[in-house]
C-alpha cells in the first residue's frame, strides 16, 4: 500500500473541495482529483506552486484570467467551475477529464497518419478558436494539456492559466522551461503574444504528431527557445526524409498542402500566419477533406496553406460571364474561409453574383404582338444593354412601339405583363383616336368642297341643241367671268 506524502491530500479547500489524490505535477501547478462535497461530484483542482501565489499582482491576474476562461462554451474546452484562493494558495476547480493525455498518444504511436493528426487536431483548435472570439490567448499550446477522456473526448485545459503565469516577466522564463519546445519566436524576444502565437505553437503540436519528434532541441531550454527565434521548422515530409527507409515512406503520405499548412503556422514572423484560431480551423478542415477524397495533391489549397489562409478582400470583383461594358451589380469578395469555416477543396474560394437580381442582365427583346410562350431558357442576348437609371421614368419614343423585356431563362414577371397589356390597350386607344380625326377631317374637306361648287356659275342647256343660257352668277360684280 503506497502512502501519499503530498500535504494536501486529504485536506479540504475552500471548505468544499477534499482533496483525494495527485493526479499530475508540473511546471506552473500541481493537478489533484477532488471530491465536490456540496454537489457530491468529482472534480479536478490546479493548485499553483508555492513560488507563484506570493505575487499579489499574480493572484489578481489568475483572478481574472479564471473568470474569463469560465465564460468560454465550448465542447472541447475544460470547463472551469470554481476558482478561490486556501491558505494564500491559489486554485482552480475544473472539471475532470478521466482519461489521458495528447503526450501519451504521440509517444505510444506517433509519427501518426496524416488523418488521425488532423482528426485529433481539429478539437483543439475548434477551442482556440472560441478562446479567439472572446479575446482570450492561451499561450501555452501543448500536448500536456489536450486531454482525451475515455471516450474519446478531446478537450484543451489551461485557459487563462498559462497567460496568467507569464504575466509575471521576472520569473517567466523560468516557468516556461518545460513548454520550451511549444514556445512561439515573439513570446522568447519581446514576452509579447497574441492569437498568432497560438497559431504558432499549434504548428508545432502537428510536427510533432507528424514526426513523433520536436522540431528544435538542445542542450539547455535557452538553446531551444533560440532556435524558434533564429531557425525554420522545416517541413514534416523533409524531416521524415532524412530518418531513413521507415521516414522516406511516411514522408510519401503526406501530402504537399499538409506540409504547406505546418510551414504557415510555424512561421517566424507572426504577420506570415493565419490570423487565428478561426482561420487556422477553416483550413485544418479544407486539408481533411482533400485528405479524405484521396487526393494527393491539391496545387489550390497548398497556395493558400502557404499564404495562412490567403487575404480578405474588400473591393468589389465583376461578376463572372457579365457582358463587357456592363456595370453588373455584384456582391463584396468573401474570404477563402467560409462562416462554417471551411474551405472549398481544389479551388480558391470567389465571389457569388446573384445574376437574378442584376438590373442590367442581358435580356431578350420579345414583339408584344408575338404568341405569349414560355421563353427558351437556352437562347441569351448577345448583346449588352445599356444601364439605366432606376429614378429615371422610362417614355417610348414616338413612332416605336413598346417591347415587353423578358429575363433570360425566367417567365415574364407579372408586372412587366401588365405593363405590356397596358401599353397595347393605349396604342389600339391612340389608332383610334387617329382614325377618327382623320374621317373627321375627310368629311370636313368634302363638305367644303361641295359648298363652293353650289356658288360657281352654272350651265343651263337649250332646248333641241340651241344655244345654252347662261345663269347670273351669285357672286358681286367684281368676280371674273366664268369661262365656259
């Protein structure tokens, strides 16, 4: 029987939490299993070591880094429950995880396959990515800390500790010494980071699980840690090449948009990475589903591994098959990564044109004295309109006859149909109109004519071929003469 010699075993923290047994001990605190004795549960409790809660300003920090890691909602993320302070001994209450942890998995089967990385991979950035979009880093991405339950669970712990600890710039890089290996250039040089370290730190969880071994080591932690300032981490297939005829054949599985997502990640220069976790899990995801559709290599989705997701932009793109000369209406570019965070495989993401609610889309000229069918959806006009001014009110010109426009492969809209039957109702009325004036005007002149004749002189015969008479004319005695 083996007697624990830890102190706090079998004690009570905070009145509520009895400690059981040690599960774990590392650089920054020391994981116990606890029993809740109000809600009679199992918990996990981190209690920081001696060295660390005599800070004020340390405990204030853990304080509200522990708070802000409880509001994450996550599944793959540790959810914290409690957080309080015994005997000047600061501690988190967190739920426990049975299980082991993602170290185990990589020293028992590491170099893993290409799918089983990115399976077990995609969990933790899913809780990066969470943590990203309320504004919490993690700064401390490593396989200790990527717990997998026995069921098969994965979830990260140690939000908001890590960022805590580091807080403390005297003590730092001595706390640090066992996540060295994880430890991004930005975090060695200026003690600055962000969600790219992360990002960084990441890349190097999936070299490892690719290759089973740590990108850079050395002598002492200082060694390693300059190695991340001043050297690449090179490509997985490239390691594996150099570890003889068992390398040379993992290396042929991995394929190029998977070494081009860990150079991305493990990039020096933060500018050079996906932007987050966000970014980071869209194109984790597009590299499975290539990897899943078997396809070795995939030249679009390496392009953007290498570009860390490729670039937002904002400016406006002309729809695609949009006539010459036609100002279309189209819609801002999206970036690669879509809301869902995914990637479509073999090609870079474009701009959608919602053609059916262009205003200026070709259409087809159809006579309103033609048949009413069901226009042909294969036959498009060759030929650009003009862009009109929607304020502007729309008058025919005079002598041509309004054309009812229908869209290229939709049925006239009703209201162009009753625009149509409205324009022909007022062009019968107008012939109309016009035929009246002009029998109007017809019997007008007729009737005019036949008043003057009645006025001329007229010519009476004789009797038997005698000599004719002349009628006295009507008018004065200034008119000429008739001529006979």
């Amino acid at each position: 029987m083996t007697v624990s010699t830890d102190p706090l075993v079998g004690r009570v923290l905070g009145g509520r939490y009895e400690i059981t047994s040690r599960i774990a001990r590392g650089g920054m605190a020391t994981v116990y299993r606890a029993q809740d004795t109000h809600l009679r549960r199992g918990v996990a409790v981190k209690v920081m070591h001696e060295g660390l809660y005599e800070d004020e300003e340390f405990a204030r920090r853990f304080d509200l880094e522990a708070k802000a890691a409880a509001r994450l909602v996550n599944p793959h993320v540790v959810s914290v429950f409690d957080q309080g302070v015994d005997d000047m001994r600061p501690y988190i209450v967190m739920e426990y995880v049975p299980g082991c942890t993602l170290r185990h998995v990589i020293v028992q089967e590491a170099p893993l396959t290409p799918r089983h990385a990115l399976a077990m991979l995609e969990p933790v950035v899913s809780a990066l990515a969470s943590a990203h979009d309320d504004g919490l880093v993690h700064r401390d991405v490593k396989p200790e800390n990527v717990l997998i339950s026995d069921r098969g669970q994965i979830k990260v712990a140690d939000f908001g500790l890590a960022r805590a600890v580091t807080a403390q710039s005297a003590t730092a890089t001595g706390l640090l010494v066992g996540t060295v290996s994880y430890l991004p250039p930005e975090l060695v040089v200026s003690n600055r980071a962000d969600e790219r370290s992360d990002v960084y730190s990441t890349g190097i969880v999936l070299f490892e699980m690719l290759t089973g071994h740590k990108p850079h080591t050395g002598d002492t932690p200082i060694q390693v840690a300059w190695a991340h300032v001043h050297e690449d981490v090179p490509a997985p297939s490239t390691y594996l090449a150099g570890e003889g005829r068992r390398g040379r054949e993992l290396a042929e599985h991995i394929p190029a948009y998977l070494d081009a997502l860990v150079r991305t990640c493990t990039a020096r220069d933060p500018s050079d990475r996906p932007a987050d976790g966000r970014v980071l899990l869209g194109l984790i995801r597009s590299a499975r589903v290539s990897l899943a559709q078997g396809r070795a290599d995939d030249p679009a989705i390496t392009s953007l591994m290498h570009r860390g997701g490729g670039p937002r932009p904002t400016s406006p793109v002309p729809a695609p098959g949009a006539p010459t000369g036609s100002p279309a209406r189209t819609r801002t570019p999206v970036s690669p990564i879509d809301r869902a965070g995914a990637v479509r495989p073999g090609a870079v993401a474009t701009p959608r044109t919602d053609v059916s609610h262009r205003p200026d889309a070709s259409h087809r000229a159809v006579s309103p004295r033609t048949p009413r069918e069901a226009p042909n959806p294969t036959i498009r006009s060759a030929a650009p309109t003009r862009p009109r001014n929607p304020g502007a009110a729309r008058t025919p010109r005079a002598g041509t006859v309004p054309t009812a426009r229908v869209r290229s492969g939709r049925a006239p809209a009703p209201a162009r149909t009753r625009n149509s039957y409205r324009g022909r109702r007022n062009l019968i009325a107008m012939l109309l109109i016009t035929a009246l004036a002009v029998t109007v005007g017809l019997l007008a002149y007729r009737f005019g004519v036949s008043l003057r004749t009645a006025a001329s002189p007229v010519a009476v015969s004789g009797a038997a071929g005698s000599s004719s008479t002349t009628a006295a004319p009507l008018t004065g005695p200034e008119d000429p003469p008739s001529i006979r």
